[in-house]
C-alpha cells in the first residue's frame, strides 16, 4: 500500500509544495488558473506574513474541484478517484483588513507591453462589480514576470476594459496600468507588501 | 469512455446535486464537514437570492482539497486521480454585506438539548477571533435538526465556550444559544433569512 499521507492541514500543505515542485513538467498544460505560480506564492507568503502580524487576515479560496467518485476504504480516509477542475465563479483571495472587505485576484503575463484580458472570465468580472457595488474594496494584482513589476489596478479600471474589448483592444496597455495602478514594492517581509498600497489608495472607518 | 463532462461553472454545479443525491449512502461515514447538507443548502439557496436581488454578496468556499495525482489525457481536460478532503483553516462562508465583512461557518446536530463543541476544530475558532479582531462580523449558524431551530450565534461565545471546555462542558445547552444568539426565520425565499438578524445585531456605516 506505500506511505499514507492522512489528510491534516499541515501536512497538506508541505505535500503540496512537494507535488508542485516536483512534477513541474506536468503544469504545462494547465489553463485553469494555475499559472503564476511565484506570485501566488508571493502572495500567499505575504499573506502568512500579515496573518501572524496581525495586519489582516487575508486567505486564498481552496481551488474549486468537482468531485465525481470517491472511495471509503475501511480503516483510512476517502480517496477521491475521479475529480475535475472547475472555472472559479469568484476571485482566489478575499478577507477583513482594518475592518474593510477586501478581495482580488492575481495574475501575471510574460507579455511585455500589455496585459491580456484573456486572463480573466466574465464570472470574475460581475463578482468584481458586485464587491465595488456592496462597499468592498475589489483589485487585481497584475504582474509582468519578464520585468518582475507588480501593480495593484482598481477593478473599475479592469472592469471598464473588459467592457470594451468588442471594439476595443484584447489588452491593456502596460503604460496604462502604470499610470492608473500603484506599483507594488518587491521585499523580504512581506515579499509582496500590497497593503501598504491599500493604505494609500482606499480609504478606512476611523476607529 | 462515455460521457464527459467539461468542468465550467453551470454543469459542474448541477453534478454536485446529482451526485450528492444519487448516493446517499456513501455519505454516511463522511466525517469531515459535509454533513448537515440541508442546512448547507438553505444557506446556498439564500446566499444565490441575496446575489440575485443584490442585497448582499456571500459564497461557500470550495471544499479545500489535497490533491496528490493529476492525469492530463491529451485532447480533454486533466482528471484529479488521486486526492484527499483537507481539514478546513478557516470557515465556509464569507462575503461582504453593507460594506462590512461576513464569516460564518453552519453546523447542524440531532441532539436535543446542547450543541457539542466537537462540530468546531482549533484553527475555524482562532479564525473567527482574528475575523473579530480586525473588525469583521464573525458567527456560527447552529440547527438542532430534530426540532428543525436556527440560531445565529456570535463567535464571542462560541470562543468563550470552546475556551472553557478543558474545565466545563463539551457542549453548549440549547438555551444558551436561545438566550445569547437569535432564533432564524425559516422561509421560502430566502430559506432562511439570516441578513434579517445580521441587520438586527450589528451596526453597519452610515451612507
């Protein structure tokens, strides 16, 4: 039978790491969002780093899987022998940051003069609109990997072109987003201090 | 091979309920957080009525997997071989309503009288004393399934009974959580109207 992996969070989440790094040919193919997988990790250790500095308390959806067959094996945990991966309808992150909901998605391009719209889906779009409309605070992280610059661009920004892309451009310009996102700095602790840029572009209840 | 079923949103989420119904029995030594489904399905069916008439926008977070092994057959879409169901770090649902963030976690129990504090781990209590620490509205949604009782219970003390467990009970007495937290409504549309009680029990900004 092998080694048993039981199913605790701790060890699930190194087991991922393992899986990842050791079978990277098989990502190739991958189009269902899992691509960019520095700046998720980025992100996620930053997200570690806010967490146990009690900044904010920001996490990354599960991703959403469709489960078709699982067994249950008399003694150990259900195995899941048949499962699909399935489009999110909402964003990878959300969470509470000085008493604000706040939620993005993050993305990258090798591109090196715009940023493909391609990279999103009309369901992540209307979310999107959704937050803005209820008084969340909604963004994307947009990173070019070959520059290894980060912004964080308002969704009403990314929103606006997607809107045009039917007689429009299939991108936004680089310079674009430059000039209506905030660039985001590249560190040790955080690795990702997106917060910081929060600060300066949203605004919070006085406490 | 026969059919296959290309994971998008739309037919993804109608094969749960097919699959979910169609093997009931196969659910029975599930341990991990998917029982109480009907009371997950009330709250499914009122988040998707809150989305639709724009009072609020709340989701389920996808149950958190541990994937092991993927096969990626040429020409259809990669099919997770190999997985298991992780424990939860934090709770199911969250969103953002009137500006503010939401989290609640919903667990159901046929116990009559007292609702055990094993439905909850470690890790979902001190996210919710993180969710309260950064300003966010943190709950549980409890059902005594035999008399078919809801209960919005604030997180504070659900934390205080968890806390005092080592030295007290196992269980909180169902006329605490009477008296503390605040009956829900059962309905049609919502099935259970639980932004009715949100609106009732905390503040929200003024706009």
């Amino acid at each position: 039978m092998g080694t048993f992996h039981y199913p605790n969070g701790k060890k699930a989440a190194s087991a991922v790491q393992t899986q990842r790094s050791a079978s990277p040919s098989s990502k190739k193919d991958v189009s269902y969002g899992n691509r960019g997988m520095s700046l998720e990790e980025d992100i996620n250790q930053s997200n570690q780093f806010y967490l146990l500095t009690e900044r904010a308390v920001i996490h990354k959806k599960p991703t959403p899987v469709q489960i078709v067959n699982v067994e249950y094996p008399k003694r150990s945990a259900a195995v899941i022998r048949e499962a699909y991966f399935k489009l999110a309808s909402t964003t990878d992150y959300n969470g509470v940051y000085k008493g604000r909901y706040i939620d993005f998605e993050a993305k990258e391009t090798k591109n090196k003069t715009s940023f493909p719209l391609k990279n999103f889906h009309e369901h992540q779009i209307t979310h999107m609109q959704q937050i803005v409309d209820h008084g969340g605070i909604s963004f994307v992280i947009l990173r070019f990997s070959s520059s290894d610059e980060s912004f964080l661009f308002d969704s009403s920004h990314l929103i606006r072109y997607w809107k045009e892309q039917d007689i429009g451009r299939k991108s936004i310009p680089k310079g674009e987003i430059a000039e209506k996102g905030h660039s985001i700095t590249i560190g040790y602790q955080p690795r990702l201090d997106y917060l910081q840029v929060i600060d300066s572009v949203y605004s919070f209840p006085a406490h």
